[in-house]
C-alpha cells in the first residue's frame, strides 16, 4: 500500500492541464483549456480542462475527473497503477509497505521474467535488422507480406536464426540464468537433461504484449525449407508465470485507445491479421491467436467497450469458431 503522505504529495504534483497535455493537445478558451475528447471520436472539441478545479470532463461522452481518474480511464489501470504513473512523472519516491518473503520472491521472479522477455524481444529485432539471414529471409518475409518499416518497428518483429542455442548462449553471456530462459519458455531443456534448445530457431518472431504494454510471450513463424519439414508451422510460449494464453489478447496494448475511441473491438484470427489492418488504418483490433476465445478475454474487451465484431475466415473452421465464440 502507498502510505497517504505519498499519496498527497503526488496529487499536489499532478497538475490537471500537465497530465492531460500528454495525451491530447489543448487550447486556452477563458480560464480554461479545450480539446478533442481522447476516449471517443469528434470533430469539435467537447473535452474541457480546468486548472482552478484540477479537474477535466467531456460535455460529450461525460468521461473526466482528477489526473488520478485520467490516467485510470486514458490507460486502463487501477487506482494505485495511475498513482504509481503519476508518480514516476513527476520522479516521486513511493513507500510501500513491507513485502512478505513469499511476496518479494514472487514479484522478483516475475520482474526477471519480464527482464528476460525484454532482452529476448531487443535480440530478436537486433537479428532481423542486422544479421544476414535477418535480412535475406526474416525481413523479406516481412515484406513479402506487404509490412512497412513503421508497422515492423511497431509491433517490435523480429527473427531467431536457425542456429538451435543462438539465443541460448548469447543471453547466458549477459548474465541471464539458464532457469530464466526456461521458465519464459524462450528455450526448452532436450531430454539429456544437460542441454537448452531456443524454442523459436529458424522462425520470425511476433512478440505478444499485455495490456501495459511488457512482452509476456512470443509467436514464431517458421519459414525456411528445412524446417518446414520437421516443425508446426506456428510455435507459441508455453503457459509461465507471466503468460496465460487464456488472458491475453495479441494487439491490446496497440488497440485500447483506439478501442475507446470507436467503443468497437475487431476480434481476428492471428497475428498478422492485426497487423495488416492496423497498417490500414483500422487500430480497434486484437487477436486471441488460436486459441478459443475465453471468458477472461471478453471480459479484458469489455474494460473498454461491449462492442465486438467477429472476423474469422469464411471456411467451415472459421465460421463454427465465430459461432462459438
């Protein structure tokens, strides 16, 4: 819990007009500032601040409050998250209570999981932009697909070469723990109980990224002949202390404003079924990337609209699986 002088200390610190400006652009109208409701659609501006009260509210859509009530609504968090931004913004010290033993060994271990996921996501774009089979057979599927650089860089693609402990040993020479990479399930130990294999080698890579935006996981495509031949074609992390397939929608973090903004959601099949419409402009879309959609991921859905459009393919699969869901 953050203790209540912390707690005041952020509220005198959260300035309403400060914290509104990083996300919409205001105007000075009176004593006050105007500008486009961030939380839905509109031409003329409806969303007012007002410095004196240190409050803002949409005359449109009726959404506003404090900065704290901002933050929450604008980025989907709770009371203690938004506090908690707020006060890495304005470089805030937060005290928090004493962690039980289990509590710190449960939040290091995820912390290092993150940690790791982070480095293996950096290590798969550093591959796919500067390595030769990066460029040669990674980016030129990327390509092949009709990506953009921009949408690439977006959505942080990347690519594991076919060399079987690449990543394995360059993330052991950083100084990340063998149990690490297994417990992410970036690499699998084989059955001499000796020997770690990287689970995405000879695949580009889709990492997934929950609702705030950490990678929780990776999709990886395989592409070439001679793995074409012995793999699925798909290979997704397996379930880990930080990754519940079952919670998780691919593209959330991308699509929540805009899933506000349009109170719509697209639901589709896969990864780069999100990708290709936000290339085209459509950004209210997420995926539940093969998995049967879940009570848990409507409900994620539903923190920002109650409307969803299903978009499955047309075959037989794709119709029973629309129904279902």
């Amino acid at each position: 819990m953050i203790d209540q002088a912390t707690i005041d200390r952020i509220l005198d610190a959260a300035q309403i007009v400060d914290v509104v400006s990083d996300f919409v652009t205001l105007r000075k109208r009176g004593v006050n500032y105007v500008g486009l409701c961030p939380f839905h659609n509109e031409k003329t501006p409806s969303f007012s601040v007002s410095p004196s009260k240190g409050v803002c509210k949409c005359f449109s859509c009726g959404k506003g409050g404090n900065a704290v009530h901002f933050i929450m609504e604008h980025e989907q968090l709770s009371y203690y998250e938004a506090l908690k931004w707020l006060a890495k913004k304005y470089n805030i010290e937060i005290k928090e209570r004493e962690l039980t033993k289990e509590e710190k060994q449960s939040q290091g271990l995820r912390e290092s999981l993150f940690l790791v996921n982070q480095f293996a996501a950096e290590y798969f774009q550093d591959i796919l932009y500067n390595n030769v089979d990066g460029q040669s057979i990674g980016m030129t599927y990327f390509r092949q697909r009709g990506f953009r650089d921009d949408i690439i860089k977006k959505f942080q693609l990347g690519y594991c070469t076919e060399q079987k402990d690449a990543l394995a040993k360059t993330a052991v020479q950083k100084g990340y723990k063998q149990e690490l990479l297994l417990k992410t399930g970036l690499c699998y130990m084989k059955d001499d109980g000796r020997t770690i294999r990287d689970r995405f080698w000879g695949r580009v890579i889709f990492p997934v990224h929950n609702i705030t935006g950490k990678v929780v996981a990776f999709g990886g495509r395989v592409l070439s002949a001679a793995t074409k031949n012995v793999q699925m074609k798909y290979v997704n992390s397996p379930e880990s202390e930080i990754y519940h397939k079952s919670k998780e929608l691919y593209g959330i973090y991308f699509a929540k404003q805009s899933i506000i903004r349009q109170d719509r959601c697209f639901l589709v099949e896969g990864y780069t079924d999100v990708i290709s419409m936000h290339q085209s402009g459509i950004e209210n879309v997420v995926a539940s990337s093969g998995t049967a959609l879940t009570s848990d991921q409507i409900r994620l859905i539903h923190r920002f609209t109650s409307n969803i459009t299903v978009l499955y393919d047309g075959d037989g699969a794709g119709i029973k699986a629309s129904i279902r869901g």
